[in-house]
C-alpha cells in the first residue's frame, strides 16, 4: 500500500474544498430566481395586524427557499408593497407590480384585491387572498384564490354544528350587527341570510346596523332582545363585538356571541379587559387554534425556531402562515406539473385549479379548487368557546357547510 | 398678484387676456408638457401608476377649488360626488353607452346630485354647509348599497368594461395615463376659462362677502348653487374617470377619508388658484408615496415595532406636515410661488 504523504493530504484538502466552495458557489448560482410579490399594510388601518400576518408568510418563504426550492432549484424573491388598505393605492402600484411580472400576488384584503380584478387576466397574475372569499372575488374561472371559503360558511358551519349539539327541531334564532359602511360588513349579513334560508336552520330575526366602530349599541339591542334571539353574530371587528358585550351587560342579558378569527374571543377579551364578559361565546373560524402541541403549532414552532418568525401564535399570524403555504404549494404544483423552465402566472393558475395542493401542516386540510369557484370546498371550522373564564376548544374540524353564492 | 416681467405691454384685449404671455412662459409651459408625454418612457411604470392616480385626483381637486377656493363654499362630500360619477358611468357604459359620452353622464350625474346639496347653501354657511355636505357622503353610500344590486352593485360593487376604440381596448396603464392627461388638460382648460369668466368673478365675489356680492347685482343663490354645479361636474369626471381606470368600483372608494384628503390638498396647494389644486394633488400624492416607501422600511428596520405604531407614526407625520402648511403659509404653495416670482422680477428693489 502506497503511504500518503503530508503533499497528498494537502492536494486532497484543497480539492475537497474547492469542490465544496466552488461546487455551491455553482448551486447558488444555479437556483432559478422567480418573483413573488405581497401587498401590506404597514401604514393604513390594518396595520396593527400587519406584523402577523406578513411576519408568518415571509417566514414560509424563507422555510420554502431553503428546504424545498433550493431541492427544485428555484428561489423565491419575495417583496412587500404597502398599500395603506387603500384601492386607489393599489392601483397605482399595479403597474410596478405587472412589469415585475410575478408568478402571484399576495393580497392582504379586499381592498387591494378588487380593484386588480380586472387586470388580472391581462397581465396573466393570478392574486391568492389571504381572508376568506369577499363578494366580488367570487367568481367562477376567476384569477383569485383563497385558502378558505367566505365568512358565511363559517357561520354556517358553526350552526351546523350548533343545530346538531343542540338537537334543535326548528330554526335557531340568531342576530347579527353590522355597518353599511363598509360593503364586506353588508356582504356577511347578506352571506348568513343566504345560509338561514337555505339551510333552515337557522332564523335571523333581526340586523343592527350602525357604524364600523359604535360607541354604544344599548338602544337597539333593547328592541332586538324583544325578538328572542339565542345567538348574536359579529363577524366584522373588535369594537363592535365590544359594543355588543358592553350593551347586553346594561341590559343585563347573557346571550353568547359568536366571533370571526380577526375579531375573536382573546383580542375582544383583551379590549373589554375582562375575560368574563365573555363567558359562553364562541369564535368559529377554519384557521387552527393555540389547544395543545397539534401538527399547526409544531410547523410554527420551527418556523420561529429556524425561520425568525417572532410573533405570537395567534389566528392572525396563522393565517400569515397559510397564506405563504398556499402560495408556496401552489407553486411547487406548478413546478411539477410544467417544470421550471417558463414558469410563470399562467401555468400558475393553470395548476391551482388542476392540480391536489398538499402539505398544509394541519392548517388546512389537501386541496383542491375546480374552476367553479376560488376555494376550496373541502375545508373545516374549528370552533373555541370561553369556559369558566378560559380559552378552550368546543369542535374541531366540522366540515364545511354547502353554501350557494347568493 | 402676479407682476409681469419689465418691458411686456398688452396692446390688443387678446394679448391682455392671453393665459400665457411671453416666449419664456410658452417655453416653460412647451417643456413641461412634453415632460409629463415623455415621463412613461422616462420614469417607467412606477411613474405611470402614481401619475394616474394624480391625473384623476388633480380633476377633483380643480372641482373643488372652484367650489370652495373660488365660491367659498366648503364641500366635505366631494368623494361622494366622484363616487355618484363613477357609479353612473359604470351604469351606463354596462349597458352599451359609448365612452365618452358615459364620462359625460358621470359628470352630469354628479352635476345634479352636487346641486340638490349646494342648494343648502343658498341658506346656511360655514360650519353649516360643511356638516351638509358630510350627509352627501353618507346618502351616497346609503343609496348606493341599498338601491337593487342590479343597479348599481349594491355592496358587492360594479363592474365597468374597458374603454373600447374599434377593436382596440383601452387597458394598457401607459394608454391610460395619456388618456388621463387628455381629459385632465381640457378640463384644467374649462377651469382656467369658468374662473376668468363672468362666473368666475361672482364666485369670488359670493367668497368675499356674498351681501355686498347680491347688493351689486349678483344673483348669489344662483352663484352659490352653480358653484356646487361646476365642481359636482368635475367630481363626476374625475368619478367616471377613476372608474374607466380601475374597472371594479365599490363604495368603499369614496369615503370621508379621501374627500378630506382633498381638502388637504386645497390647503397644500393654495385656495383660489386652479395651479394650486394642481401643486396640493402632486405634494399630498407625493408625500403618500414617502409614506408608501418609508413604512416598510421602518418595519424592516424596527421589526419590535407594532404596525399600529407604524401606522400611527406616518399618519402623525402627514399631520404635522399638513399642520406646518397651515401655521407657515397658510395661503398654500401657490402664493408662496407668487411671492418669491414677483420678489426675483423687482429684485434688487423690491420697494
């Protein structure tokens, strides 16, 4: 056997690294970069929100580029315009946003998605929204996407569950406050009236309209209490879910609430400053809830752990996170489906409504949109409840009701 | 205000009442127009997208100079106004009307829905008159959700299609900016022309001291009321333009929010001057735009800041810069402009 020599050990530890410097330069080098372009709201009303929504969708980016790109050769470069919530903001970045020719578009609301409506098609950008469906966006052979379906299959999931766990032989009555101010408030009244009529199970047997944020609602509430109703539905934000609570406290009434995930039981217990307020309300919502170490909370905990995520779990941040896995999937689809050579929005949508999307962590379960419309319809509703004074869970994945757009 | 450059004499009532004057104001005027044609090429399609914002703001914004910089009448609902235009020209144009004669129903729509509310001026003033024109805002939104959604939309909003020449539609942002540009410089043309017109005049009159305006032969109910008229109409073609432009129009567009924005850029810019809408539309949208920028970057840089401080911190910003137009040069840019022009032409004696 020929010894190796002092000479043989250092021409092999040059070749092994520069094999291994050069060899990854020539990876990196490699990876095919593709743009991906969201819209925020750093500086306009929902920017208290901002942080844990874009803070989880760039987290699964960050995830998405080193363990699943960097394996298909590609590389996300991901950038954030903030609109301010604001259409005419939208609009004037849309221009920016076409030349950029992103394979999609991350919406953070309804207020930078509907004005792209139509450009969309033009320019060939599919947009994947982050809440559920509002009104205008649910289209049939559309350009937009969303990972769940709209508010008021949460709601009627939760009064299937309800109607079954309460045995109930005739309708149950419920009321709802909203605002004409603002159209999606309109569209969730319009969306639970659609669903007590088709599904009889339900009675909505009055509707508070008032501002997006009502100092005091003990009037109206008086006259709607008349009518009897066992629930009240606020799906719209935390000051009227406030003004609800605060109102039936001065009529000394106990009717539960039954909340959206952006206006839920802990932010409304926080606002009130006093959990107990909210003894016996629910919060219904498809985005998984903080019970227990579940498949959701592990994908968060690593995302925190590796990734710099650094906010809180909470409905919010995991809705950032199902946003950014949506995406990200929807990509890793098209891939598959057309390789990487070409890619681009077309083959995108192409593939979202062609194609099984997999791998959601728990979020949301596989899925699948045919053309017909932009969600899923295989989704969920996990319900919470506040239970002697505590956060906990009272169902978890009902299956979403069959809901007609109306 | 202005004083002309020494040695410039108008010999022929044309040449007296011609808006532009000497070989350099043509020059200037040359330049920067061929600016704003050459600026897509120039600056890209971030340019494009911010310009048409501010074509179709600059529209509304000339509106309501007339109304409240020239006629003294404050007018907090002109957003409202534009939303009636949109809305109409988005009814009509679904149904086959041609375009340009949809951007007219817009206008004349909002023409009539202004009047019924610049009526009110007739018998209350200031604070008044500004509390009257916030219900505009509000029965605008009212009307529009509750009429039936075949109508108008109701809540789910309007579709509008595209402007269509031939076989040729007009969806190409670029397209639309020169599109913008044309309307925009007709109707900054009609404005120049209504306040140096007969008109014009009683609306500075009625601003000034509308006793003294009806004792000199002016009908002020009727000055007062075409006032709302004039800037309703141009609400209503800023309305049908922005609604050619986004093509999926809702209520939510047109909010108090954005008709005080408009005020701001009256203040910004300078009351009783059609130049001055112009120079609020560009300094509001610009500084909009350093908001746009700056707020992700404070983000990136301060992530343990929460968006609501963010938020909080631009809006206080935009605040402080609008507060210091107002305690500084409450005139607006416009006067300042005018000041430092009439100062450098009797420059080294100004006395």
């Amino acid at each position: 056997m020929t010894q190796l020599t002092r000479r043989d050990f250092a021409k092999a530890a040059i070749a092994v690294g520069s094999a291994a410097t050069f060899g990854q330069r020539a990876t990196a080098a490699d990876l095919q970069k593709l743009s991906v372009i969201g819209f925020a709201d750093y500086t306009g009303p929902y920017a208290i929100i901002a942080k844990d929504t874009v803070g989880g969708r760039e987290a699964v980016m960050r995830w998405w580029n080193a363990e699943v790109g960097n394996g298909l050769g590609v590389e996300l470069e991901f950038r954030n315009f903030d609109t301010h919530s604001d259409p005419a903001t939208a609009a004037s970045l849309w221009p920016s946003v076409a030349a950029a020719k992103p394979l999609l578009l991350l919406s953070f609301g309804a207020s930078d998605a509907v004005p792209l409506h139509d450009r969309l098609p033009d320019a060939g950008i599919p947009l994947f929204f982050s809440g559920a469906v509002p009104y205008p966006l649910w289209q049939p052979n559309g350009w937009e996407f969303a990972p769940r379906a709209s508010y008021a299959h949460d709601v009627g999931t939760f009064f299937d569950w309800m109607y079954a766990k309460k045995k109930a032989t005739a309708p149950i009555k419920v009321a709802m406050v909203s605002s004409q101010a603002v159209p999606l408030y309109v569209d969730m009244v319009k969306g639970v009236e659609a669903y007590a009529k088709a599904s009889g199970k339900i009675s909505l047997v009055s509707t508070i309209w008032d501002t997006p944020q009502p100092t005091d609602l003990t009037t109206q509430m008086k006259e709607t209490i008349k009518a009897n109703p066992e629930f009240f539905i606020v799906q719209t934000n935390v000051a009227q879910g406030v003004a609800v609570v605060r109102a039936l406290q001065a009529l000394g009434k106990d009717i539960p609430l039954v909340l959206e995930s952006h206006c839920g039981l802990d932010p409304t217990a926080k606002a009130l400053g006093d959990p107990s307020a909210l003894e016996g309300c629910y919060e219904a919502h498809p985005l998984p809830m903080p019970f227990g170490q579940t498949e959701p909370k592990k994908f968060y905990d690593m995302l925190v752990s590796k990734y710099d995520l650094r906010v809180d779990f909470q409905a919010m941040v995991a809705n950032g996170i199902l946003h950014g896995l949506f995406a990200t999937r929807a990509i890793e689809a098209a891939i598959r489906k057309y390789s990487t050579t070409g890619l681009n929005g077309v083959k995108i949508r192409e593939a979202v409504t062609s194609e099984t999307l997999k791998g959601f962590y728990g979020f949301v379960p596989d899925m699948r949109i045919d053309g017909n419309q932009p969600f899923p319809l295989n989704g969920a509703v996990n319900v919470a409840i506040y239970e002697d004074g505590k956060y906990v869970e009272a169902a978890s994945q009902v299956p979403l009701t069959k809901l007609a757009k109306w | 205000m202005a004083t002309l450059p020494s040695g410039v004499f108008a010999e022929t009532y044309a040449v007296d009442r011609a808006l532009i004057r000497t070989g350099k104001q043509w020059r200037a005027l040359s330049i920067f127009l061929a600016f704003l044609l050459v600026g897509p090429f120039l600056f890209g399609s971030h340019f494009v997208g911010i310009a048409n914002g501010m074509l179709i703001t600059a529209v509304a914004a000339m509106g309501l100079q007339i109304t409240l910089g020239y006629a003294g009448q404050i007018n907090l609902g002109q957003a409202a106004l534009m939303g009636m235009g949109a809305f109409a020209t988005a009814f009509v144009a679904e149904r086959g009307v041609p375009f340009l004669l949809a951007i007219l129903t817009g206008g004349l729509a909002a023409a009539a829905f202004g009047v019924v509310f610049g009526l009110s001026a007739v018998r209350v003033k200031g604070f008044y008159l500004a509390l009257t024109t916030i219900a505009a805002q509000f029965v605008f939104n009212f009307v529009i959700i509750s009429l039936p959604t075949s109508w108008f939309g109701g809540s789910g909003g309007l579709r509008i299609p595209p402007i269509q020449v031939g076989s040729y539609r007009l969806i190409d942002e670029t397209a639309l900016y020169y599109f913008n540009f044309a309307v925009a410089l007709v109707m900054f043309h009609g404005a120049i022309g209504i306040v140096r017109s007969r008109f014009g005049r009683a609306f500075i009159a009625v601003r000034d001291d509308d006793v003294v305006a009806s004792m000199i032969g002016i009908d002020v109910a009727v000055a007062k009321s075409a006032a709302f008229l004039v800037g309703a109409f141009y609400a209503g073609i800023a309305g049908a333009l922005w609604a050619y432009y986004i093509r999926y129009i809702s209520v939510d567009q047109f909010t108090l929010f954005n008709s005080i924005w408009l005020i701001a850029i009256i203040i910004v810019g300078g009351s009783g001057s059609i130049v001055g809408a112009l120079i609020g539309v560009v300094v509001i949208r610009g500084m909009q735009e350093v908001i746009t920028f700056l707020g992700p970057q404070v983000m990136a840089v301060f992530p343990q800041l929460g968006g609501g401080i963010v938020f909080a911190g631009m809006n206080i910003f935009l605040g402080i810069v609008i507060a210091i137009f107002i305690i500084k040069e409450p005139k607006g840019l416009m006067y300042r402009w005018e000041v430092l022009k009439q100062r450098w032409r009797t420059w080294p004696f100004p006395y």
